[in-house]
C-alpha cells in the first residue's frame, strides 16, 4: 500500500474510543478546571470572558469560504478566525459539557469536510510552500494544529458516520498535503517544517495513527534526516538561542512546545522536555530575555511590534511553570496579562493571586549560535541602573532566508526606548494593500543589506555580497566575553564578510559612578586591516530629533540627492555633511546629540584614525510607494584607506519635560576621548563633567589576551598585561580595569 493510501486509509470511529483530550489538555486537567471555573478569581474571570466571547460567535451564522486572498484578505482571515473559533469553543465545551459549543465545532468541521477536497492549490499560492486554505503551506499548518485540537476536545460527541467524513475528507487529507505531498517543506529543518511535523505528529495523536507520529519525528522516509527531533537538534544553540533570531523563535515556539506537551501527555517515556539537556525549556527563557521593555529585539526579519505579550510566549510560559514552578516566570506571566484556559493556565493563574511574584531576572549573558555553540554568539549587555540600559551585540551566523547582511552590528536602548536601532524587516504584515501583507521589494534592497544596520560597510557593498548561501556559510568568531556587575564586555571578528578585510568589534557597557549617580556608557572600538585601500562608512540608525552637532554642517535645503546607487545607498536622502573633513585622532572629538522619545539626550561621541566626514541621511529616496519608514542615521566616512580604527562613546545624559517645561543637562558630559593600543591591550581614556562643574577622568583598559569562559562570567588569568596611561603604569585586576585617575592621581 501506498504511503498515500495508508495516510487516509479510514479507521472507522477508532479516534472516538481513545481517551480525549489526549493534546496540551487531559482529562485530569479538565475536571481540576471544572472545579476551578466554581471558584472566585482569575481563572474564573477568564472563563468567564472567554464564554461571552465564545457565546457571540457560536450564535451567528458560519462562514467557511473559498480560499481567494493572500494574506490579510478576507478568506485568509475568516479562516484564521474559524481555526481560533472552534479551539475557543472546543474548550468551552470541555469545561461546560454544554452541547451547543461541540455543535458549532462539527457543524464546521464538516462545512470544511465538503469543501477541502474540492480545493485546488491556492489562487496566490507562494511557489516556495503552496497551500490550498491559505495562500502558503506554513498556514495550513497553523490551521491544523488548531483544528486538530478543536476535533480532540469534540470528537467523542460525534457519531460514527461524523468521524468518518470529518477524518477521511479534511484531517487526513490536511495531514496528507502538508507531509506526503509537501516534501521539501515537510523534511525542512526550518520553521516551515516545525509547523508541518507539529500539525502532522498531533493528528497521529488523536486519530490514534502511530505512523503519522512517527513521520513527524523522523521524517517521511523515518531516516531521522529530517524530522521534529532533527529541527531541536539543529536550529537551536545549546543556549536556547533560535538561528533566526527571537522574531521567528518566537513563532516557532508554539509548535515546538505544543507538539512537545502532545508527546509528553502520550509518549512520557520520551521525556520531551529532557531532550538535548533540555533545549525546549532553555528556548523558552532565552525568548523572555530576548526582549526589552517587552518587545523583542529585531533581529533579522522581524515586526518591531511583536513582544512578550505574543500569544505563542503567552502558551509557552503558562508549560514551562507548568513543569517547573519557576517564581520568576509568574512575572512574565503578570507583563503579559492573559491567562489561558488550560491545566498549566490554571497553576499560573494560582500563581499569579498568591501575590509573591518577584521580578524576572534580565542580566547581561552570552547566547551562543549553532547547533555546536561555534558559529558566533549574540551579546546581550544589561546592567541595573535606573535607566535600565542594554546593548545587542550581534555576532551571530546569518540565520538562514530571513538573516541579515550585519555582521557585528549593535542596538542600544535605554530608558525603556530604542535608542541606537535596527530596522527590522520591511512588512506590513496581513495588510492586503502593501504586497498582499507579503515582505515588501524594499526587504530586500533596504532592510536586509549592510547600510542599513549599525556595522562596517565597505566600497559601498554589503556583507557577502548579499549572497545568503555564502552567508549561511560564514560567521563571526567570539573572542571573549566578560561580566560583572560595572562592566560587561565582548569581541569579536570576521574576515569573511569582504575579501581580504578583517573586521574586529569589541564593546563594552560600563557603569560610571558619578555624584549625580550611575552613569551608563557604552564603547564601541571598530578594528579594520586590509592590504588593498577602501571606502569605510560607520553608520549609526538613531532614534530621535538631532539636537546639535560640535562641528559645522552644510545641509541640503532646496534639493536632496540619494547617497547612493545600490545596496540600499539608493534609499537614503544625503541631508547634510561636515563643512570638512576632520582629522580626529589629533584634534577634539566628534560629537552628534539628539534628543529620544524617553525625555533624555544622547550623545555618540568618537574619533578615529585620519580624516573623518560626517554624512546625514533620511531614509525615504527611491521609495514611490512610501513603503519605508522615515528613519535617521548618520555615518563616518573615510574615503580611503587600509587600516582604520572607529573609536566611540555613547552617552545618556539631561531630560526634557515639555509638560513641566524644563531641560536639564541637555549637552554633553563627555570632554576629551582617547584610545591607544598597547600590545594586547586597548586603552580608553575618556573625561567627566559632575553636575557640579567638576571634571573627573577615567580609564578603562580592556585585555584581549586572556582566553574566553562562555560559562562562567569571572574570567581570571595570571597572563594578563599591565599598561600605561598618562605615562604611569597600571595592572590589571582581571580582564578589564576601570580607573578613577582623578580620584587615584589626587592621593
């Protein structure tokens, strides 16, 4: 027989005789939430909320219409919102036993059991993953992990003639297209495939099909190649971290953890969430700390607006408190406000009334990328001050089809707001009007090149020539990386994104205890070597209005010209350069100020090797559709040259409050910026104005010659260099020293 034929062989009313819910919820769950639904609190009020929204849908008429839009058009939705519908009133059913929430759900159920197997691929179908509901397989997916799940909570209520059509007419073939007919999806150790083998592995489950289980663990052919248990062992680093970046980690996570509820509830033996010491739980935190404020940094192709409060983190941390009781977790829990009508909602919900959460605790740590931790790392600098500040370093691999062209960029936000920025990606997600809600041309020629991030671009030409597969074949190297509680540092390098340029980043968050309290910098020391001269544009995306510069420009007032011509040069408005070139590594420092959102000002100052232009630009040229957001950026230029060093401080400093209609503070502390490498050392001397006029200098020496600890924060070495400043000689007491040569050079 087949694959085909044994895929939608009938089973007659087998599923009806196993014990359901068998999913993310069983029978034990679903009788303590019977009981729990009785009692005053906040489970109750989300079943009670969740039962009036449930009771205005199940009373209109349905609607189970022929696929013709792409995302964000109607069918797209409606089926979408059928999906959710009949989970939303599977459960109802289940903590009610009243028949006419199982009747909305077959009642559909069976519209779509005539209708699927009428479907012919989508109208506008993606030609890479095609679906039939939906216009690209990956919602076909989503739809039946949610289908599947409705089927489970009602199928006991069906007769035999009901399962029989429900299963042969729309379940099996759904599972069928999405594994047998979809290889190249189905096999794929991408999100795409976890969705498929999820969907595929849960319908076994319930339609008591072990071969369909075993597909999406092993692959079609079983070989273990491809396969749910092949995507744990690749796309995540022994860290949790996901190599596409906390965007799709995000989305990925709710097949992975559903799928894997589904095999702990049928197949404990298995013991899911103990495989690869772990990983579905490390994935879990690793996206709570991937975020700022509540939102998650947007690395790669992501939507800026998606946070913590996303419903798939939302369902992934009500099952990780569900396994392991963590405090901190009720926290996230609170931020995100919803609870869920499961067993594991339950015990957060109790959680939650206890009132003895305690805050979650966001440090600074080192996520390595790979499945073998060796491909790159993404840095994550936090420090506890009042501000809350926090740099991204990124030094990861390139993250597949929705990488970036950015290697050792960075992102600062502080005071809760985005300060020093990464684009994202350019989309309008499930908005018909701009590119079907698909990413836009812009994706490509913007977003996703070098220019348009906070990293070295040389000769005007991204990261690898914006080749994904030379891409996905190189990556950053981490050199160290180091924490405490006043500085966090780290390094790292590539000689790979250019031919015959080596690129080193090191940056470091320290905090500077100053009488008005602690200060938060940020360094950033940029490294080139190359045999051949180039072109090396520094950008810096700011977020913000620009307050002042401490050099003069000229600015274009009647007429705006794109910088450039390709590699996303083409969609930046040149506003304005420095009256000259200015040679910083002998003269006063650079300095741009600009004023966030927060209330407070920021200033990057710098120097650099040589002469120096300082380039304004808008986002927005070449841009007839208005497809882009206006953003800023300025960058440091150097025309032409071997060697370069990039040499910069950022600093948050005043406040503005338009309401009480008072500025304090509003330019710069930092006075004089100097950097000297001293074999293996780098020598960062940078002065202080107090509030109260004083100037106080400072050192911070950086070694990079003792070996990195990933593990272990508290890196020691005996081989570590002393180094001189102001002539005087200093040691080191581990890999870095920070110095108050005021106060030292006072006794």
């Amino acid at each position: 027989m087949t694959v085909i034929g044994l895929l939608l062989m009938p089973l007659s009313a087998q599923a009806a005789k196993l014990n359901h819910p068998t999913l993310v919820v069983n029978q034990q769950d679903v009788d303590t939430m019977r009981e729990a639904i009785k009692q005053p609190g906040l489970f109750q009020q989300a079943f009670i909320a969740k039962k009036a929204s449930v009771d205005t849908f199940i009373g209109q008429a349905t609607d189970v219409p022929t696929p013709t839009d792409a995302g964000g058009g109607y069918t797209h939705e409606r089926h979408k919102k059928n999906y959710q519908h009949m989970y939303d009133a599977g459960m109802m059913y289940q903590l009610t036993q009243e028949s006419k929430y199982a009747d909305f759900v077959r009642d559909m159920l069976l519209q779509y059991a005539v209708l699927y197997p009428t479907l012919p691929r989508h109208p506008k179908r993606k030609s890479s993953n095609e679906g039939k509901l939906f216009w690209q397989g990956l919602n076909e997916a989503v739809w039946l992990v949610h289908t599947i799940q409705a089927y489970d909570f009602i199928v006991e209520t069906l007769s035999p003639a009901q399962v029989d059509s429900i299963e042969s007419n729309l379940l099996l073939p759904v599972a069928n297209f999405l594994s047998v007919e979809s290889p190249h999806t189905f096999n794929k150790v991408h999100n795409h495939g976890t969705w498929a083998t999820a969907a595929v592995g849960m319908t076994g489950f319930v339609l008591d099909r072990p071969h369909l289980v075993d597909i999406a663990l092993y692959d079609l052919e079983k070989s273990g190649k491809g396969g749910f248990l092949r995507q744990l062992d690749e796309l995540f680093s022994p860290d949790g971290y996901y190599n596409e970046g906390p965007y799709y980690q995000r989305y990925a996570l709710l097949p992975f953890v559903t799928f894997a509820k589904a095999l702990q509830q049928n197949q404990p033996e298995r013991k899911i969430f103990e495989y690869r010491d772990g990983i579905l739980l490390k994935a879990i935190y690793s996206t709570i700390e991937l975020s700022y404020n509540g939102l998650f940094f947007p690395l790669n192709d992501a939507i800026k607006s998606k946070g913590i409060d996303t419903m798939e983190l939302v369902i992934a941390v009500s099952m990780a408190y569900g396994l392991t009781a963590d405090r901190n977790l009720v926290d996230i829990a609170k931020q995100q406000d919803t609870i869920l009508l499961t067993g594991d909602g339950l015990k957060l919900a109790q959680a939650i009334a206890t009132n003895t959460a305690t805050h979650y605790p966001f440090s600074s740590r080192l996520f390595t990328d790979g499945k073998n931790a060796d491909e790159g790392a993404l840095v994550v600098m936090r420090h506890s001050t009042p501000s809350q500040p926090a740099v991204v370093f990124k030094a990861t691999a390139q993250g597949l089809g929705h990488g970036h062209f950015d290697k050792l960029t960075w992102q600062f936000y502080d005071g809760g707001n985005e300060i020093i920025s990464d684009y994202g990606a350019a989309r309008f997600l499930n908005i018909e009007a701009k590119a079907g809600g698909r990413y836009l041309p812009e994706n490509k020629t913007w977003a996703k090149q070098t220019i348009a991030h906070n990293t070295l671009v040389a000769d005007e030409t991204s990261h690898f020539d914006a080749d994904v597969k030379v891409g996905n074949s190189n990556h950053p190297s981490i050199k160290y990386y180091f924490s405490d509680t006043k500085v966090t540092l780290a390094s790292a390098s590539i000689a790979t994104a250019y031919e015959g340029i080596d690129i080193t980043r090191t940056m470091a968050l320290a905090t500077i205890d100053l009488p008005q309290g602690p200060v938060p910098l940020v360094f950033d020391i940029v490294d080139v070597k190359s045999n051949d001269e180039h072109q090396y544009d520094l950008p810096v995306h700011y977020q913000g209005q620009l307050i002042d510069t401490n050099f003069k420009r000229i600015a274009a007032t009647t007429e705006l010209k794109p910088l450039g011509t390709q590699a996303g040069y083409q969609h930046l408005w040149l506003r304005a350069k420095s009256a000259t070139n200015v040679d910083t590594a002998q003269s006063s420092i650079n300095q741009v100020t600009w004023l966030n959102d927060n209330g407070r000002f920021y200033t990057h100052s710098s120097i650099t090797d040589g002469n120096v232009e300082m380039l304004f630009t808008q986002l927005g040229a070449n841009d007839p559709n208005f497809n882009l957001r206006t953003e800023n950026s300025f960058i440091q230029r150097v025309a032409q040259a071997k060697n370069q060093r990039f040499v910069s401080v950022i600093e948050p400093h005043g406040e503005y409050n338009p309401s009480a209609e008072y500025t304090l503070n509003a330019t710069s502390n930092v006075r004089a910026l100097s950097f000297q490498k001293q074999d293996d050392v780098n020598v960062i001397g940078f002065s202080l104005a107090t509030h109260s006029g004083e100037i106080k200098q400072y050192v911070l020496a950086i070694s990079d010659k003792a070996q990195s600890n990933h593990t272990k924060n508290n890196v020691k070495s005996s081989n570590l260099n002393s180094f001189y400043y102001n002539d005087k000689p200093y040691r080191f007491a581990d890999r870095y020293q920070l110095l108050d040569i005021t106060q030292r050079e006072s006794k």
